[in-house]
C-alpha cells in the first residue's frame, strides 16, 4: 500500500503533538532514500525545556514513527554519556545529518554546534587495559566459534562477535562506532575492502558453519594491538568490588531518597510517617521551614509532581549518619537537593531536607511568579529573605560591622500587625516566597523591597516594584518617596526614581547607615 508522503506527515505530527517544538531533525533510511516497506521515519524532536527526555514509537497517518524527545540539556548529557561510555554516535549523525522540518533558527543551530563538538571530541580513548580485555573476550569466543558444542551455539557465539569486532575495530583506533546493522555501514564508509571482508566471512560461517575466513578476519583485526590473547590474560576487579556495609549504604540511602519522590509515597501518610523523622526540618529556598507535620499535612494534597533525580552522591558524615546530595528537574525546574538521613530505632528516616532552585532555570519559567499581599503567616518567609539579601550587600558599599548589625535585628513584637498595615507584598515561586516589598499609603512611601539572593538580578525586584506602583495609582496616589540604599541607587534610577539628596537611616541599634532620598512621580 502506498504511504503518505513523509514530510507532510512529518510536518502533520509536529503540529499537532509537538507545537511547542524548538527544532525538529528528521533522518534515516526514508529520508536517505534507502527506504525498505518496514523503514519507520527517524525523527530527533528538541525542546527548550523537557521535564525529561524520552523515546516513543507508534503509528502515525500510515508510518512507523521513532522519535527521540530532547532539551538541549537531555542532549548533552546522552552525548556525554556516549562518548565516556560505548562510543556510540547516532544521536549526533542524526541530527548533523537529517533534514530541518522547522525553519532553522539560532536554537537549532546551536543544537547542531553540541553535535559537531561532540563528534569533533571523539570517544573516550581505550585505554591498554581496556584493549586487552576485548582482545581477550573476542579470541575466547573465536575458541568457542571454532569448537562448537552444537551449531545453534556457534551461531549465537558468531552473532555476539559480528559486533564485538566491528566495535572493536573503531574504538580501538579511538573513532566512533556503531552496534547492530548500523556496524556494516560504518565499516563501508571507513573501509570499503574491511566491509566486504567482514560480510564474506560471516556470511560463510553461518551458511556453513567453517570458522576459517572468520579466524583470519579477527587476526587481522586485533594483529596491530597485539593479537590474540587468552593464556597469560588477566584482568584485577577495582579494590572496591565487594559488597560491604561502607558500598551497600549509599545505594541504599538513594533508593530512600528517590522512594520520597514517589507520587504514591507522597501521598501516603503511613509512608511519610515511616520514612520521615519527628524530628525532621527542612529549609526551603525562602529560608521558610518545615516540620515533619508540615509535611503530613501538605504532600498528600499537592498536585502530582513527576520528579527526574541525577548526580546522587552520597557520604557518611557519622556512625548511622549520612548526607544525600543531588539535582531534580519537575516541570522545567531544576533544584539542587541535600538531605539527612539517620539510622534509629525506626529505620533509617530523614532528618533534614534542603532544596535550592537553580537561577538559570528560573529565567525560563519566571511566568509562573505569583504577586500577592502577604498575610501574618508570612511573617518568617518575609524576615528570612530580608536577612538574606542584607547579608548579601556587598562591603564596598558599608562595612561588614555595619552589614552584620543591620542583618542581625529580631522583627519587631508588632510585625504581623505591620504586614497588613503597611500592605506588605510577597512574590511566591514554585510554593515559596522569594521576594517581598510594601507601600505605605499614608506616608506616599515603598520600602521594605528584598529578593532572594538566589533569585536576585532575574527581574524580580522590578515587578514587586511595579505592582506597588500600580498599587499606589489605584489608590490615587500621584508621587512616591523612598530611603534606598547606597547598593540599590541605580536600580531605583532605572525604574524611573529621582535622588533627592544623601540621608540617614536609623537603625533600632543606634547605627545610622547612609542611604538616598528618592522620589516617582506617578
């Protein structure tokens, strides 16, 4: 039956399941013109954010479809993981050498400049050690090859060795290579006389079972390294091959840490209460912190979150101690993590848990911001981040005297009274306050407005200040005044505020610290 033409039904596909597409790579047999009736169309599908990348394959308008969904950041990490690992390239070659469905852009050419220096930096290099070992396993199932139980047994042996050889041919003079039918055509196009050579005698063997153009053909191949190998070889297992408490625990103390990311563990109050200590805090990227009751309170309620964890390290800090470092990325957002865990009468359970959003990755999902006016439960999310972007001043502009002084003052008896009068605002972000400010609609004055340090020079400061200028017009204010500090002057000037002259700000302690009197007119 005749198949729809591709490209339509590529072109069909992306903008019906992928709109939202940064680039699209379609390559292959179809698209190389070498199409046979179960050919599928190859496609590498790349994203701006992926909560994960993944592969799929189904039907679609009358194809076979194989697709690879990647952000560039998934990309890189396969392309790395190829190169330290087998040595493999597809991924690469696809997407240098398959045909552009959307319109080439700045994104997709970068995708392709990954690609090209990945290629350009070559496999890992084996090393001697590592030669050695393959020369060894291919020459012990030549053997096997050679003195067959059976001939079922010789052709299994002689299919692990079609590619066990072609891969060893590559790699062992540090190039890429490829596995299963794409081994033959790697071999064509780096040496057309090899390929021929590699067909023949396969072919020969498994029509009739004679290993002699085989075992000349693997001679020919490991000769330059050395040959054959059997008698003589050895092979020393790393000093650390062996299951003892010191390796059994950090692999167990992951497998706790990724079961807490489990949706239907986060929602299992008899769960949480078995894997999370009474004891138990955790700090949040607002200095905000949690208890274990917070937690059975909270999780079961929240949204299914699908988490993808990576980079787990994991060491012991004490007897029954120890520390889980790691990174997440859900729902476009990555975090670095650490937690503690602590082995007791219970079992081992979480101590202490603290995740901090990645800045870079906020850039990209800044829309998901919510300004709203703080209520009195704020309170410490509120002094938290002011403590922490007044620590963050830099000495060029007051001494560390002066910034520890400033930084160190308790909130005041009546703050949450404050709060509501002064009409505090938080920024909230992913479940957690960020940024704050407040307008004081009696006195015509904004102040009061932190960020995060970690979010700090990612526009936050700059909405809190637009929606308290908003603010103030809807209640018909026509001018604004504030105190700002001598770091913060030029960010106020940008947003439209005029200096009035040099002043100072009384701190509770008796301090004064320069600052600038500035207005708006609104």
């Amino acid at each position: 039956m005749k198949k729809n033409d591709p490209f339509k039904t590529i072109t069909k596909l992306i903008n019906e399941k992928h709109p939202k597409a940064k680039a699209v790579f379609w390559a292959g047999s179809v698209h190389n013109n070498q199409a046979t009736d179960s050919s599928d169309l190859d496609l590498v599908i790349v994203y701006e954010s992926l909560e994960n990348a993944y592969r799929e394959a189904f039907i679609y308008d009358g194809w076979p479809i194989d697709a690879f969904i990647h952000d560039p950041e998934t990309l890189n990490y396969f392309f790395e993981e190829s190169r330290t690992g087998n040595g493999i390239s597809g991924l690469a070659y696809m997407i240098l050498n398959g045909l552009e469905i959307i319109k080439g852009s700045t994104f997709s050419d970068n995708i392709k400049k990954s690609a090209q220096e990945f290629l350009y930096a070559g496999p890992a290099r084996w090393n001697q050690e590592q030669i050695n070992k393959e020369r060894f396993l291919i020459t012990d199932v030549l053997d096997d090859i050679k003195n067959p139980v059976g001939r079922d047994e010789q052709t299994a042996s002689a299919a692990w060795l079609l590619e066990a050889l072609g891969q060893f041919y590559f790699r062992s003079q540090n190039k890429w290579c490829a596995s299963g039918k794409s081994i033959i055509r790697y071999l064509k196009s780096d040496n057309p006389s090899l390929a021929l050579e590699f067909t023949q005698a396969f072919e020969g063997l498994f029509h009739t079972g004679h290993p002699a153009a085989l075992e000349l053909l693997v001679k020919k191949i490991l000769e330059p390294y050395g040959g054959l190998l059997w008698n003589g070889f050895r092979s020393d297992a790393p000093k650390e091959s062996r299951k003892t408490e010191n390796n059994i625990l950090p692999k167990l103390i992951e497998t706790l840490e990724r079961t807490l990311l489990e949706p239907n563990i986060r929602q299992s109050i008899d769960q949480l209460n078995k894997l999370i200590a009474d004891d138990f805090l955790e700090f949040g990227s607002s200095s905000k912190i949690y208890t274990k009751e917070d937690c059975i309170n909270s999780l079961p309620n929240e949204s299914q979150k699908k988490f993808l964890a990576n980079d787990f390290k994991v060491k012991q800090l004490a007897t029954n101690v120890m520390l889980v470092t790691y990174k997440t990325t859900e729902n476009g957002v990555s975090a670095l993590r650490s937690s503690i865990w602590k082995q007791n009468d219970n079992g081992w359970q979480m101590l202490f848990h603290q995740g901090t959003i990645i800045p870079e990755n906020f850039k990209h999902n800044e829309k998901k911001m919510i300004i709203r006016k703080a209520i009195s439960t704020d309170l410490k999310s509120i002094w938290a981040i002011r403590t922490a972007a007044i620590k963050a001043i830099s000495e060029k502009y007051y001494t560390r005297s002066e910034i520890e002084t400033w930084s160190s003052t308790p909130p005041p008896a009546n703050f949450k009274d404050v709060i509501t009068k002064l009409n505090w605002h938080v920024v909230e972000y992913q479940g957690e306050i960020i940024g704050c400010g407040f307008i004081d609609l009696d006195n015509l004055e904004i102040g009061g407005i932190f960020v995060d340090p970690h979010f700090q020079r990612n526009g936050v400061g700059i909405k809190i200040l637009n929606v308290l200028e908003q603010f103030a017009k809807n209640h018909h204010l026509h001018c604004l005044y504030l105190d700002s500090t001598v770091n913060a002057e030029s960010f106020y000037k940008v947003a439209g505020f005029n200096p009035i002259k040099k002043s100072k700000y009384k701190h509770i302690s008796g301090t004064e610290f320069d600052c600038i009197r500035m207005t708006k007119i609104l």
